[in-house]
C-alpha cells in the first residue's frame, strides 16, 4: 500500500511539474496583471495625476453624455462606468463612426481627461486577453488556468509534508532553499490560489466550454445574452434624430428603485436616435454577485421602459463566482490580502521556474533544452515587470499631446518587454538577471517621483511605497548576486595547505 502510494505522489509530482512548465510564462504574465488588477481605479488615477475633480455618479454620467453628444458621430452606444470612491473619472467605451474607442472623461467637464492612458485598464486586459486578438487570448487563459488548477491539485496531493515544510526554510541550499520558498508562496495561500483559479476558469467557460450554449442556441449567441439578461429594453435605431433626455434624472430614479444602492454602470444604445435605450445598473461594490438589478428607460423622454432583478439560482450562483473573482465588492482590508494573495502566487510560478532548472543542475550539466528553458526563465521573470515598469515611466514622460498616447504607451511596455526577453536569451544568466533585475529596481525607484508621492490618496501613497519597497529589494538581491560571499574553506583542507 505504501509503495502504491509513493508511486501516486511520484505520478503526481511528474504532472505537477510539467503542468507548471509548459504554460508556466503565461501563468505568470497573467498572475502579475491580475494582481495589479485588484487595484485597476487606483492605479488610473495615479497615471491621470492632473484630473483630480470629483463630482456626484450621476453628474459625471450626465457631464460624459453631454461631451460624448457633442463629440461623437453615429454612435451606436456609449458603455460608462460610473465613478465612485475609488476612481474620480467617468470609463467610457464608445463608437464613433465606426472605430471603437476607450477614455477617461473628467467628471465635472465631460470631456477626456489631460492624460490620455489606459490606466489599470491595461493590466485587467493584459491578464485575460493577454494582448491577443479575440478570441486566442482569452482561449489561451482559458488553457493555462485549467493547467494552473491541475498543478495546484497534484502539487497538493504530491507533497506529503506540506504544512510542515511550511515551517522550514533554509537559506544558502541551492534546490532545498527553492523548494522552501516555492512550498511557502503556495501553501499560506493555498485556499485563495483555488478559488481564484477555480472562479478564473469559470468565468470563460462559456467561450472555452462553449457545447452547451451551441446545444441550446446554436448559432444565435444574441438569444443567450437576452436569456441571461430579460430586462433590458432593446430598440433597433430609427433613423430619425432627436436630442437625448437629460440622463442625471433617470439615474436618480434608477438609484431609488435600487433602494439607495449606487448606479455603478450606464449603458446607452442609439444615442440621438428616436429609439434611444438608456441602462442604468447597480453597481457591484455592494454584493459579491455581478450586476444582480438594472433598469432601462426611454432615452428621449426618460420614462422607464422595463425593470428587473435577478432571482434565478443557477444565474446567482454564477454571479457569485464570477464577483469573488472580480473582487469588486471587496473592502479595502480584503483587496490587500487578494493582491498579497496574487503576489503569492506570482511568485510561486516564478519560484517553481527555476527550481525546475535548478533541480536539474544540481543532478548533472544542464541539456541544451534546458539551458534555453533557463535563459528564457530570466527574460520572462525579469522582462514582463520591467515592461509593466515600463508603461508606468510612459506615462509620466510622454508629452500629454502625443499622438494616440494610449497606443504608444501599451507599444512601449510589450516592446520593453520584448528586448529584455531577448537580453535574457542572448546574456549568459549570471549577467542577465543582475541586469534586467537592476533596470526593474531603477524604474520602480524612479516611477513614484514624477508626481506627488500620494496625490492625496492613501492607496496611492502605500502604492508608491511598495514601489520603492520593491526598488529597495531587488537592489538588494543584485548586490548579492554581483558580490558572491566566499566559499568558507574547510579546517582540514587549510591545514594541508599551512
């Protein structure tokens, strides 16, 4: 019996290891962009330093409307999010004549804020979509989340004292002290690493897992989305122009009809058309489940088309995953401990990385695949911080008036990262991972100086802390690393030699 279950933990380590390596890049870009996406409003108003007005969610909404009806020709819809405690702009997704386009719109003005950037928006893309068109990245996630679970299952079920190796780390050990940290990193946030890897998945099975919908709906996704949302009025355009109903109105009645809960979304189809639909949905800070009320009105006369809240069972029951995934609802203390969760988990893929070719190195000269597989371990480890310190430094430098400043600072970040992949492949690692390592620790000394330490915000202020926190950290393990200790030299060999 015993023999059987030591081949089991052997079977399951082997799964362990490669389920962590084969996507284990991926895993990590995601893992670091979705741990900086719990603070996705914060960081967008640390990169819009000079936008610092706050208005009334429903004067911001009808400031935005305003400015988008002066500024935007055959709009088929404007998608806002409205501000709240955490970000002071207005997120506005919009068409006009044809392209499809993001901005930040100052709450009082309505119109886009002085710096123009993604903001936060940038990292929350980055962790799902992963810069690839759609559907590849999502599918992609969708991949390297279901490997993610699979690791962290056999990494559970392998490890026969992993609580109690929880307790151990030892310094100076080559492979035992990675193995210490990588049981560590997991282990203290296991419950977390499970539940946000189970919800991640869940969220994009409609797209990974997609027979269901195509049993049920075929080829009409658009029946679907009315299924899983009855009570949006739909109108198809008309043709025919008439100006839009003051919206701050129609938010207040939406705001009383959600018994005082915050509009947080604000969905506007056909703007200046006769047929014009105006959404208003509750926002989610309130609840764990996502988007449960919404309530549409006539958009030329601000009467209320049609009501609704969500009661199914099976829709809640997804609503709740999918919100403890988002963390929306999440108080200030809880947000901490998602990113320090996420961090945790950053790091264990980082740390399981090299220990694969640590492990390997420590039991004879590395293979030609493995040496590749470590030099690219330094490009990636190293080169995806730097890009996000990258786009951090961009947007402090860019000239506010750069033409498609959003665009060029995304291009700034991957090709960033791009060049330190390629430095970690061309250097030997005994250079490369002083130097990328040192270029990350610059840039996050660097980056919280270009503006006001705190902007007037705590979580701003703990933000750039952390950056100079990490700035002093990483200094410090370069030095380390560019000024080895000497070996100590054994007493019976210094004998010999006096």
């Amino acid at each position: 019996m015993s023999a059987i279950r030591d081949g089991a933990r052997q079977v399951m380590a082997w799964l362990h290891g490669w389920t962590g390596l084969l996507l284990g890049w991926v895993l990590f870009v995601m893992c670091l962009a979705g741990t900086l996406s719990v603070f996705k409003p914060e960081i967008g108003c640390w990169m819009r330093p000079e936008t610092v007005a706050t208005a009334d969610p429903a004067d911001a909404i009808a400031a935005a409307g305003r400015w988008l009806a002066q500024n935007t020709r055959e709009s088929t819809g404007w998608y806002l999010t409205a501000p709240d405690g955490r970000m002071n702009t207005v997120e506005a997704a919009y068409s006009d004549g044809g392209t499809f386009l993001y901005r930040a719109l100052d709450p009082v003005t309505g119109a886009p804020a002085a710096r123009e950037t993604f903001g936060g928006e940038f990292f929350y893309r980055l962790h799902f979509e992963l810069e690839l068109p759609f559907p590849w990245g999502r599918l992609l996630a969708s991949l390297a989340a279901a490997f993610m679970l699979v690791a962290l299952v056999t990494g559970i079920i392998a490890h026969r004292r992993i609580f109690k190796d929880f307790f151990t780390f030892r310094t100076g050990k080559g492979q035992r002290s990675w193995l210490d940290g990588h049981n560590a990193l997991g282990v203290l946030a296991m419950p977390f690493h499970l539940m946000i890897t189970f919800t991640g998945l869940v969220t994009l099975a409609s797209l990974s897992m997609p027979w269901g919908i195509a049993a049920a709906y075929g080829d009409d996704v658009l029946a679907m989305y009315h299924d899983l949302t009855p009570g949006i009025a739909e109108r198809a355009a008309t043709g025919t122009k008439v100006p839009l109903a003051p919206l701050a109105p129609m938010l207040r009645e939406a705001q009383r009809r959600f018994g005082g809960a915050p509009v947080g979304r604000v969905y506007v189809i056909n703007p200046g058309d006769s047929a014009a639909v105006v959404t208003a949905f509750r926002a989610d800070s309130g609840q764990i489940g996502f988007t449960p009320a919404e309530i549409s009105f006539d958009g030329t006369t601000g009467k209320v088309l049609a009501g609704w809240a969500e009661n199914r069972p099976g829709v809640q029951t997804y609503n709740v995953v999918y919100g403890l995934h988002m963390g929306r609802f999440a108080p200030s203390l809880t947000r901490w401990l998602y990113f320090l969760g996420g961090a945790m988990l950053t790091l264990a893929i980082a740390t399981g990385l090299v220990l694969w070719v640590v492990k390997r190195r420590e039991r004879a000269p590395l293979s030609l695949g493995n040496r590749i597989l470590e030099r690219v371990n330094v490009g990636v480890l190293a080169g995806v911080p730097l890009g996000c310190v990258a786009f951090l430094l961009a947007n402090r430098l860019l000239p506010l008036g750069t033409l498609d400043r959003l665009a060029v600072e995304v291009s700034i970040a991957l090709w960033t990262a791009a060049a330190a992949l390629a430095t970690g492949v061309a250097l030997p690692p005994k250079l490369a991972w002083p130097l990328l390592l040192g270029l990350v620790a610059s840039g996050c000394a660097l980056a919280p100086w270009f503006a006001p330490l705190g902007q007037g915000d705590k979580v701003i202020l703990v933000g750039n802390l952390l950056l100079l926190g990490i700035a002093a950290g990483l200094a410090a393990l370069v030095w380390r690393q560019t000024h080895p200790k000497a070996a100590p030299v054994r007493r019976r060999a210094a004998r010999a030699t006096a």
